[in-house]
C-alpha cells in the first residue's frame, strides 16, 4: 500500500518539533489529527517509526531511514507551494490574451504599450486569431471578444457596446449622400458574411427624429473579416457597414468617409472574458487596466 502525503509530511513536521503538540501548531491541525496520521503510517508501511512517551517522540532505526529519506521531498514541495502562492500575488510573469485579428491590431495593441510601461516586470503573449480560443484548453488568461459569450466556466464583463456606421470612399459618399438612405437598395455593398449576394441590414437613427428602418441590400463581393470589407469599400467596390473603429480610422486617413452619419446598426457587445477560477494578481491588473481603457475610448 502507497504511503499517504499527508502522513508522510506529517510524520516531518512530527521529528522536526519533536513533539506532536509541536507539530499540529506548525500544521493547524488537532493533536489527533497528528496522531492518527502517524498510526495510519505505520500501518502503511508495516513498521514503527516513532518511540513516543509523555515529554517527546524519538525515531526508530526505520524512522530514521525514513526521515531522511523523504525531508528532501518535503521541504522542495513546502518550498514550490510558498514560491507560488507568493508569484501568484507578485507584479510578474506573463499573462496570456486573445482578442479578434482586427480588434486586437487597432485598438488592444496600443492600449498594451501604456500597460508594459506601467508594469515592467510583466510579459504579455498576445494571439490575435478570429477564432474562438478555447482558454482552458489554451492556457489563456483572458480574452476580448465581440458578440455572445457561451460556456458555463467563463466569466464574462462587458467592455463597451459597439456599433455599426456605414462608409463608403469619398468619390462615392458624395455622390450617394444627397440621394438619401433608401437608394442604398440600389446601390452596390460590400457585405460581411453573405454568400448569398443579399443582405438585410437594421439602421437605427438616433437623436430627436428616432426611427428604425430595415434595408434589403446587395452586393457581388462578401467578405468574412472587416479590415478587408473596409480596404475594399475604400478602393471604392460599394458602400460597407463598418465596425466604428474601422470608420474613424477610414476617415482620419481621407480614404473612406461615413455615410449618412445619423443612421447606425446595433452590434454586438465587447466583453474581457475569463474562466470562473480565481486569477493571479498580474492576470486582475491587466482586466482592470483593459477595463479602464475600454471606457476611455471616443466610440464606446
């Protein structure tokens, strides 16, 4: 029969205090505890460690080979355990994040830099994959995503509520803009995620004069990832419906223009995700930091 753990660190802590009142302090554990564990390990190992009577405990010649055998083992697992737990609480290390190719490029990656300079002894290894990481499986600290978050081990916390503008290139936002919202039936999309060629698109108009209005619309061209949907729009291949983050960064640089800027569609939310397990210190940081970043920007 295999020697129980508990025991054997036990029976350690017992010969180091030389006593077992000694050794159930050092353990917070009743002095019966102590006791039982001991007897259960002589009848593990069929043999009598300890010579026991009122003032103290002294080793058998099988105590002894016993002792010295496994206090090695004990003290580098007592020692592993303290080095963990202490990491665990400690500005260092490397945290894990995922986030959406797009995401991750245009808005993670430079809220990232004021993180590292805040905390330079932390490392990040960041993967900006469309895929869904599994962070369990993966090792992941934590994950930004965009839309339904599902898995009874995941917690997740809603970053900022995002939307959808359209854009088109300035050529042909000026030519669309005085025809108004409607004769975008007629007018050639990019559309994300429609192999079919149509699209049925939700605007929302926003301000005094509330309205929603549904769109049938199409286009030849159906793109499953929005930096390309928003190089094609710019290169003037039909109107798109953008992430924000992908207009502004369109209208800074001249080469898309937003069209008909009172009208947006509901997207999906961003949420920081993690699994349900209690987080080391640097892991919390680096939520909270995101958190704190997320509020700060223009169009969450």
């Amino acid at each position: 029969m295999a020697a129980s753990a508990d025991n054997i660190v036990t029976f350690v802590e017992v010969v180091r205090e030389r006593s077992l009142s000694g050794a159930a302090r050092r353990l917070g554990l009743p002095k019966s505890t102590v006791s039982r564990r001991l007897r259960r390990l002589e009848q593990e190992l069929s043999v009598q460690l300890l010579h026991r009577n009122s003032r103290a405990v002294t080793l058998t010649d099988s105590g002894r080979q016993l002792y010295q055998a496994v206090h090695p083992a004990v003290d580098s697992l007592g020692s592993a355990v303290t080095d963990l737990s202490r990491s665990s609480q400690e500005l260092r290390g490397t945290v894990r994040l995922t986030a959406p190719a797009d995401l991750g490029r245009m808005v993670v990656a430079d809220m990232l830099v004021a993180f590292l300079e805040r905390y330079p002894e932390l490392s990040l290894e960041l993967l900006f994959d469309n895929r869904i990481v599994d962070l369990v499986q993966e090792g992941v600290d934590l994950a930004v995503r965009a839309g339904r978050v599902s898995g009874p081990e995941l917690v997740a916390r809603k970053l900022c509520d995002s939307e959808l503008q359209l854009a088109a290139s300035p050529a042909l936002a000026e030519r669309l803009s005085p025809l108004g919202v409607r004769n975008l039936e007629r007018t050639p999309f990019v559309l994300h995620r429609a192999p079919s060629r149509t699209q049925r698109i939700k605007l929302e108009r926003t301000g005094k004069q509330k309205q929603n209005l549904e769109l049938d619309v199409t286009g030849r061209i159906s793109v499953d990832e929005y930096a390309a949907l928003a190089e094609l729009v710019a290169q003037g291949q039909g109107v798109g419906l953008l992430p924000a983050i992908h207009v502004r960064e369109g209208v800074r640089s001249a080469r898309l223009a937003r069209l008909f800027p009172e009208w947006s569609s509901r997207s999906a939310h961003v949420y920081l995700v993690s699994t349900g397990r209690r987080q080391p210190e640097r892991v919390r940081v680096l939520a909270e930091f995101l958190r704190e970043a997320f509020a700060k920007l223009p169009y969450c």
